[in-house]
C-alpha cells in the first residue's frame, strides 16, 4: 500500500503482467499483417490484384508423405473436397470471388477436371504440395533425348548396306561377327569399360563390358562373339549316391 496526494491510501498496481503486454500486441500485429485475409477474411483491392497475377500460370501437384494437397468441388470451405495424382499438372484460370472479396483459385487439371482452392491455402501448399516446376522436368528431359538418340540409331541402321534379316537384328540391339567397332557401337551403344588383353600370335584382343553384363570381344579391331553376363549364383552340387 502507498499514500496519495488526498491523505488516502490506494493499492499498489502490479506491473509484472503489463510488463509483457507489448510482447503480445507485437505478435497479435505480426500475425495479422502476415495474414490479414486469412485472419479477416476480407482482402483489399490491391491484394486482390496481386492474387490475380497467378491466372495463366501453370503448377504441378506433389505428394508429400504419400499425400497431395486438397482442391474443392465448389468455391465455398464447406464443399466437397479431393486429392489430384501426384505430378498431375494444373492451370489457374481464374480468381473467382472478387466482388465480395471472398476469393478463389479455380483451376483446371490436366485431366480436364476442375477444381478450387483458397489463396491462403494455395500460398502454404507452394513449393511443398504445390510446384511451380515440373518435378519431372528433368526425366521428361533424359527420356526425350534418349528417344531422339533411338531415332537416330534405327535411321542409321537403316541406312546400312546390309540385309533385311541383319537390320531387324541390329535394331534389336543384336551384331554379328566380322563387325567393326564402329559398327557395334552405333548398334549396342558405349561400353562402360574396355580392357586390352593380352593374345597369342600376335592377335589383338579387347574385351568391351556393358552395363547389362554382356561382353563385345574383338580381335583385331573385328567382333569374334559376345560373351554373355556371367552368373555369379554358386551351382548347385551334385547329390551324392
């Protein structure tokens, strides 16, 4: 207790709770600025602009733990919902809900399905559930080359002085005897590892290991067989009588 200016007494205020109160108001502030539409609901004309600048732009949906983010069936929290396939891709069409700036992504899938979702949700889903590049860009890439570098090989072949039955086999991935290296690497590709072995009468002998286990041996710069992978199994032993 303390005295006042009256002759009175009044009871002495604790300031060990207001101490924090500025603390509280600075996080309750920050929250809201960060969030304002998600905490109120309501989205200025300026925001509204900077959402619309999404339309046109093409996303890619990603699964996270086995699980894609949720669209809905209608522009309204309370409408059915569903989960796209992982890497399905999808266009933002439209920023539907302006007037009562209550608004929505719609969206339309790859598969020619549409759907909705809110901004805020969209904006916490980006770059975790949601992709702005193709997650499969870079196999799309290696598959499309792969597929040109096929082409080319089977004009090639074609293209050889050879017969019909020799052509079906090359494109087949299958070479005969008397080939050179040139030939066996336009018809099976680059060997992983050559190795120079060591010959008799003067004959030069490589050995041209592929990844499927398979061997090319050459001698004197001319395919003699291929070798095919060896089994590394143990044989079964044969049962005593």
């Amino acid at each position: 207790m303390e005295s006042n200016n009256t002759g009175g007494f009044r009871r002495k205020e604790n300031w060990s709770a207001p101490r924090s109160w500025p603390d509280s108001v600075l996080l309750v502030f920050l929250i809201v600025t960060a969030f304002p539409a998600h905490a109120s609901n309501h989205y200025t004309d300026h925001q509204l602009d900077a959402l619309a600048t999404r339309v046109g732009r093409i996303y890619w949906v990603v699964a996270v733990k086995n699980q894609t983010p949720a669209f809905l069936s209608s522009p309204a929290a309370n409408a059915a919902s569903f989960r796209p396939q992982a890497n399905e891709s999808f266009e933002i069409t439209e920023l539907v809900g302006r007037k009562d700036k209550r608004p929505y992504y719609k969206v339309k899938f790859d598969s020619g399905k549409e759907g909705f979702i809110q901004p805020e949700i969209f904006l916490e889903e980006l770059n975790l559930g949601i992709a702005s590049v193709d997650p499969q860009a870079i196999e799309k890439k290696k598959a499309a080359a792969a597929a040109e570098e096929e082409k080319k090989r089977i004009e090639w072949i074609q293209a050889q002085p050879w017969s019909r039955t020799v052509k079906e086999a090359a494109i087949k991935r299958q070479v005969i005897g008397g080939m050179n290296g040139a030939e066996v690497k336009k018809i099976l590709g680059n060997p992983i590892r050559v190795s120079k072995v060591k010959a008799q009468l003067n004959v030069a002998e490589e050995h041209w290991l592929y990844a499927d286990g398979s061997t090319a041996v050459f001698l004197n710069g001319l395919l003699n067989r291929i070798e095919p992978k060896r089994s590394t199994e143990p044989q079964p032993r044969a049962e005593e009588k």
